[in-house]
C-alpha cells in the first residue's frame, strides 16, 4: 500500500480508490458511494499530511513551496 500511495503522490492525482483502501484497512467501514459523498467535505490536504506522517515520509519542496515529489 505503502508504494502505491508514493506513486499518487508523486504522479499529483488523488486516486479515491486507493484512499478508500486505506481508510478501509484503518477501520472505516462506510461503503465506497457514501466514502466519495464524504471525501468532498474534507481537506484532501490534512489526510494526505496524515498519512504521510504514518508512513513517515520525506517530502521535497521547491523554493516557492510548490510539492515536487516524496523522496525515501
């Protein structure tokens, strides 16, 4: 999972799929309609900084800020 989330993160497309898996393996147990209805009321970018704290990885920025890629 972990590898296929590094590879989202670095393409810049959120794959819902792949959130829904994670949040699945981490107890959530809404189904995947209700899980897209539920996503658009989040901050995308609070889950990502989460999950990338979990995995503990290393993000590399440009000097404006702007993400480039995670680097392990």
């Amino acid at each position: 999972m972990k590898e296929e989330y590094i590879k989202m993160r670095n393409s810049g497309v959120v794959n819902w799929q792949l959130l829904y898996t994670y949040a699945t393996e981490h107890g959530m147990t809404l189904d995947p309609q209700a899980f897209i209805q539920g996503v658009q009321f989040v901050d995308v970018n609070k889950v990502l900084d989460q999950i990338d704290h979990e995995y503990g990885l290393t993000l590399l920025y440009d000097k404006e800020g702007k993400f480039i890629k995670i680097v392990e």
